[in-house]
C-alpha cells in the first residue's frame, strides 16, 4: 500500500486524483446552497403568507376600515400598517423612534416591516414602562418593538396613584396592557410590563438555553409557528405542540394541589382560576357590584347581570362595560388580563407570571377570603 500511495505521490497523481474528488463536490455543493438560498425565499413567503401577519382579514389591520376618514391612528400604526412601521424605524424621510402621522387602512405585515436597513441596525427597544432594553439579537428588535404591550406598572400606578385602595372613583377604568405581550413577558421586571407591587422582587428576562434565547430562535419568523420536536433534545417527552405545556424544569409545587410532575402551565392556569375567583369576590363583597370577564370581548370586564360568572353574550356591549373601578381592582384585574393576553406565558417567563398572580392574590386577600395557605411564590 505504501509503495502505492508513493507511486502516486512522486507523480503528483495523488493530488490530482484528490483534486478530481474535490472539485466537483464543491461545485454541486455550492450549486445545492445557490438553490437552498432560492427555496428559502420560496419557503419564506409561502409560511409568511399563512401567518398572521398576512392575515388581511384580521380585526388587527382591518379595524378601522369603518372609520371616518377611515386611517389607523398614529399611536397604533407602527404595528397595525406596513407604512406605519417603516415611517416608526424612519424608512420614509420621518424621524425614527415615532409615527409622524395617521396612515392609510390595507396594510399587513409584509416583508418589507422587517426587511429593511433601520430594522436590521436596531438594537434597542423602549418598552411602555420607558425601560430601554438591549434585544439579545438584533433579528429580535422588531419582534420586542411590536409585542411589548401598551401599559406597565408605572402607567398603573399614575392611574391610581393618591387614591383610597377600596373606593369607588369615576375617573378610573380597566388599563388593558393590549395582546399578544410575549416581550413584556419575556424581559420580566427589567420591563414591567406587568404590575408588580412595591417592595418585592421580581424575575427580570428569561433565559432559556444557549440555543434557544430569542423570538426566532422558537419562533419560525416567517410561519410564527413553533416547531415543537426542536425541544425534544432536552424535554424528550415533547412530540407535539399541546406537549410544550406539559414542560417543567422543578419540583416545587407552586399551587399546593400536591402535584409537582404536571407542567408549568397547569400551575399558571391554576393561579389564574384563581385570581379570577378573588376578582369575582372582590367585586361582590366589596364593591358589590358582580362582575364578568371574556377575553375575546373588549373592554373584557363587564356587568355580571345574572350575578352567576357565566359570559352571556347578550350582555358582552360596551355600554354593560364594568364601571365601578377601584385602585385595588385595576391592578388585580391588569395582572389577571395580562396573563391571559400571552398564552405562551408559560414558555416565555413563567415564575414571572407566576409572582404576579400569587401578589395579587396576595392584595385581594386583605380585603376579602382568599386562601394562600399552600400556595408558594417563586
């Protein structure tokens, strides 16, 4: 064998040969990358064009169509119009950072929201509480800017700041951090997206593993969707979406029913149950006036007029809103709404959430019965 690969090596053959090897798989493999690269295009835009972004029949970008003149407002349109966000980033001449005017109904989220020089350069977002939070990846900043909410502790606290905690005022109403706040949830106390009570401790941005710290990185950025066999190397029970919720990283039984081995999101959805049971009491024995919510209905919490908790649709009108507000209600039923508006909680921040809930548990309880005996705050 030696003599062989001597024969070839003082002739140069070797090389040549290797050469004849090389060269050609290179080429294909470079030719395999050119026609991935064009697929991915392809790939992108057929999942963009089943996301919700594309959505043109969404109640997001179609809301007001009925308006007159019928233009998306300047504090909505950076995430509710293609136009809007490209004037936000300063895309369009404008100053970046603001919307310079209402803009034109018949946009979604295109390629172009995301695709452009300011939104590839942007690294740092403001988030409604006036925190300015560095994104972990700069394909992320769009994400934050967009998913961050509306309101935050310190909105909340301007609201009800210098009022008795138990007395009716007219001047207050339900503060609706909006939908889809997964950012707000993720960077935790470092954004406040949620109301969080003076004098405690609060988890700030959650770090998942290396692999798995930003939106895209769970997220297909295109689709949204999220590809549930990826997570399977640590949580090898994962096969399916629904078994995302059945994920848990500790022991601690949180909502004291005894059992540590269920996900961490039956714990948040124990903790939401019952908050909106102390709500319900709060608003019977304190204020007495019942109370209702329906997450799918603004403004969400209305008169209760069967008195039964049940969500009559007949009743789900603006002008049966719930009305009588007071400071402790509006930050029981912000921390309750913003929960509810990430469905993802449990993947995104779930000890954050989980403080939240077991604090205003904790508020509602001084002033009516509500039994935090087994329950532990992480």
């Amino acid at each position: 064998m030696s003599q062989i690969v001597k024969f070839f090596t003082s002739r140069g053959v070797l090389w040549l040969t290797l050469a004849a090897l090389i060269i050609p798989t290179m080429v294909v493999a470079n030719a395999i990358v050119q026609t991935q690269a064009s697929d991915s295009v392809q790939t992108a835009t057929s999942n963009w064009t089943v996301s919700g972004h594309a959505d043109f029949t969404s109640r997001s970008f179609n809301h007001w169509n009925d308006d007159d003149p019928p233009v998306i407002p300047v504090n909505c349109a950076a995430c509710h119009s293609a136009p809007g966000m490209l004037d936000f980033l300063g895309e369009r001449g404008t100053e970046a950072g603001s919307v310079s005017e209402a803009m034109p109904i018949g946009s979604v989220v295109s390629c172009v929201v995301c695709h452009n020089d300011a939104a590839h350069e942007m690294q740092t977002v403001t988030f409604p509480s006036g925190a300015a939070l560095d994104a972990w990846d700069v394909g992320e900043s769009i994400c934050l800017n967009c998913h961050q909410g509306t309101e935050s502790t310190v909105s909340v606290n301007e609201a009800i700041g210098g009022l008795d905690d138990d007395v009716v005022d007219n001047d207050l109403g339900f503060i609706s951090v909006h939908y889809h706040v997964a950012a707000a949830t993720i960077m935790g106390t470092t954004a406040q997206g949620g109301y969080e009570y003076d004098g405690l401790t609060y988890v700030g941005r959650f770090e998942h593993t290396k692999d798995f710290q930003t939106c895209h990185s769970c997220h297909d950025p295109h689709s949204l969707s999220v590809e549930p066999l990826q997570c399977s190397t640590c949580h090898n029970k994962v096969q399916t979406f629904d078994d995302l919720r059945d994920i848990r990283d500790d022991s601690t039984d949180y909502s004291g029913d005894g059992d540590t081995r269920k996900g961490i999101a039956l714990e948040i959805d124990a903790f939401h149950g019952r908050l909106y049971q102390a709500i319900r009491l709060y608003a019977d024995e304190v204020i007495e006036v019942p109370i209702v919510y329906s997450s799918d209905q603004f403004p969400y919490f209305f008169n209760d007029e069967s008195d039964g908790g049940e969500v009559d649709p007949g009743t789900l009108n603006f002008d049966n809103r719930y009305t009588t507000w007071t400071p402790r209600l509006v930050r029981i039923a912000y921390n309750y709404h913003f929960v509810q508006k990430d469905p993802g909680a449990y993947a995104h921040n779930p000890r954050y959430v989980l403080q939240l809930m077991y604090d205003s548990l904790s508020d509602a309880g001084e002033v009516v019965t509500v039994d935090m005996a087994e329950l532990q705050r992480p």
